[in-house]
C-alpha cells in the first residue's frame, strides 16, 4: 500500500512492472545495451508499449512512441531505465520524448552510462515535462546487474549450470538422463538468455553437444559457442567442428600442431593463443575479459567438474544453477564430483531458491 509520503501509487508500480516485464522479453540479447522496457499511459489507459530491439536497436522508448497510435499529448512514460540523452548510433530518446508532448516520465534506475547518468531529468524538466526516479529502484537494481557488472569490470556476467545425481556423478556410462525433460527446459531457457556458451574439450568430445536453443520458436538464436581445448583436441566428427563458422565459434588454445591449427581456421574457427596459469589451467580471468572484446555481454558455462570447480574457486560465477536428480546410478555413474565442490557452491552464495520439477529440485545459487 502506498503512503501520503509515497510519491508513487499502486497505479505507478503496476505499470513499471508491466515496463519490467517487456525489458525481460530480450533479456541477454540486447548485445552493448542494456534491454529496457517502457509503457505509455493516458487517461489511466494503456495506449503503448516497447522494448529494447534485438542487438540494441531501436531502444525500447521510440518502440513504444512509434507503435502508439494515440495522440501522446499528456501522456505519462514509465521506462525501466534513464531515457538516453546522447547522440550514439541512433539520437537521443530525450529527443522523440520531448517531441511526442509527453507530459511525464517516470523511470526505475539511473543509468550508469557517463553520457546519460543523472541529465535525462534535467533536459526533460527544461521542457517542463515532470519527471521521478526510482520507482522500483530495488528490482531495477537486481535487473540491472549484468549491465552494471559488464560496464565497470568489462567482463560478461556469468552464469554456470551442472547436473548432478544423487550420488554426485555429472555423466552416465550408457547415457541415461540424470535430470529430467523440465530441468532440460530450464537449460534451454539459460542457453536462449546468454549470447555466449562455454565448455571445455573434455565435455565437447564426451557429450558432442549442439549448444543451441532447442525451444519452439527461438531455434534461430544461437549463442557463440566457446571451447576451452589446450592442445586443440577437438574431434573433427564432432558437431561443433561441423557446424563452425567465422562468426560462432572461439576456441582457447595454449599450444597445438602447426597442422592442426591451419586445419581449424581454414574451417573458420577463431582462435586465440593464450598463456596458462601456475596450476596448469587457463587464466580464467583473462579468458573472461577476452570474451568480453568479442561482443560477449551473458556467458553461460556448462563445463564439467573441472571448469566448474576453476571458476568456483576463483569466485566469477554471477550466478551458479545446480540441478540435482534424486536418481541413484551406482555402478553406471562416471565422473563423481567431491562432496567439496558442493560444500565450496554453497559456500559461495549469498542466498539460493528452491523449486522442484517432478523430482528434480533446480537450486539458484546468487554468488555475488
């Protein structure tokens, strides 16, 4: 309920909600920009709504105004993020607000752009348009934490996923399914909302997976695929090596076959050359800000135990899904991960949720 020195209304949080909703719609695949959604309203009416485009273009405020088919004269804009106010690759959305005689615009989170933060309000009041900030400011924040992390430590944000047993085994000898078609589902939607996967050889050559997005209708994004594979042990059979091009495939490498190396980019996969750590494994901190060069804003890592455990350790997991199967495999089980990597995944997260899908309980770890 809202109170006499609240400045919003229920009727204020219902719309930034259905804003928040819309920004959710192209979450992880708006590349450099943050995915923002945005409501008009008139007449406690609403009259339009827009989100951010795939790739970042056009912004969710000019979807909105555009795709209204209203006159907007006195309207109220409710946009999840500061409207930008600067020339990029498209003008300022400062702009087309002031020029649709907007009559308010209330938005979630400032935006953390130096080119935006803090002068939306500014330019918009000059135009005596009334504007507030910070509506929902705690579920923008928690929203806004990929974007925020990918400006100030230039990395993606990075999600990891592991299935297990109930007696700790990733992997089955006569390739029985650990978890279930629901948990399958959930791997699908994490694949969807990240422009980049990660693996290492040893699951790409064991597994041969496709690492796409297998759900009705969005069979078209495809994620780039990133390998980490040492000595370029990736099979040739295998449906990465395939299926690679110039634009969706990244292997890391330290040290290969002259032969081997011409093989792999005559097929059109980039490679990178990178020095190992002192423990004999690559610098995963490095690799991070590698991936972040290449365009890379939501990483998604389905490694094994030891790229599970590599990035556990050095904390650059953002947020960690462990789905655990209540199935027993005993002597069918392979690969058995230590009771210590779950005591170290719990270890590392600040708080988790809990839900059961026939069974099968999906456990979110938050780590940072």
């Amino acid at each position: 309920m809202s109170t006499k020195k609240d400045k919003f209304s229920n009727k204020d949080r219902y719309f930034m909600n259905l804003a928040f909703n819309q920004a959710r719609g192209n979450l992880g695949l708006t590349g450099h920009n943050p995915s923002v959604g945005c409501t008009i309203v008139k007449n406690n009416e609403l009259i339009s709504l827009g989100h951010t485009g795939l790739n970042g273009r056009p912004h969710a405020e000019y979807n909105a105004i555009k795709s209204s088919k209203k006159n907007l004269k006195g309207s109220t804009l409710y946009v999840s993020l500061e409207p930008c106010s600067h020339y990029g690759k498209t003008p300022p959305c400062t702009n087309l607000i002031i020029k649709s005689k907007i009559k308010k615009v209330i938005f979630s989170v400032t935006d953390i752009d130096e080119r935006t933060k803090s002068k939306s309000s500014k330019i918009l009041k000059s135009k005596n348009i009334i504007v507030k900030n910070g509506l929902l400011k705690k579920k923008g924040n928690r929203f806004y934490k990929p974007y925020i992390l990918n400006r100030f430590n230039k990395i993606p944000f990075v999600t990891g996923k592991l299935a297990v047993s109930n007696d700790n085994f990733i992997h089955t000898k006569k390739k029985l399914r650990i978890t279930n078609s629901h948990s399958d589902k959930i791997t699908q939607l994490l694949r969807y909302r990240n422009d980049a996967i990660l693996i290492s050889s040893k699951t790409l050559n064991i597994d041969n997976p496709k690492l796409n997005c297998r759900i009705q209708g969005l069979f078209k994004h495809l994620p780039k695929r990133i390998i980490l594979d040492k000595n370029l042990s990736i099979k040739k059979s295998s449906y990465i090596y395939l299926t690679s091009n110039k634009k969706n495939t990244v292997i890391f490498y330290n040290q290969a076959s002259k032969k081997k190396v011409n093989l792999l980019k005559k097929k059109g996969i980039k490679l990178i050359k990178i020095h190992l750590s002192n423990d004999n494994f690559f610098d995963l901190k490095l690799i991070l800000k590698k991936i972040f060069t290449l365009g890379c804003r939501n990483l998604l890592v389905e490694g094994g135990k030891n790229i599970t455990n590599s990035f556990l350790k050095h904390k650059l997991f953002d947020e960690f899904y462990l789905f655990r199967s209540p199935r027993k495999l005993g002597s069918l089980g392979k690969l058995n991960v230590s009771s210590q990597l779950y005591q170290l995944s719990f270890k590392y997260r600040n708080k988790s949720t809990i839900n059961s899908f026939t069974g099968t309980d999906i456990i979110k770890i938050y780590s940072k």
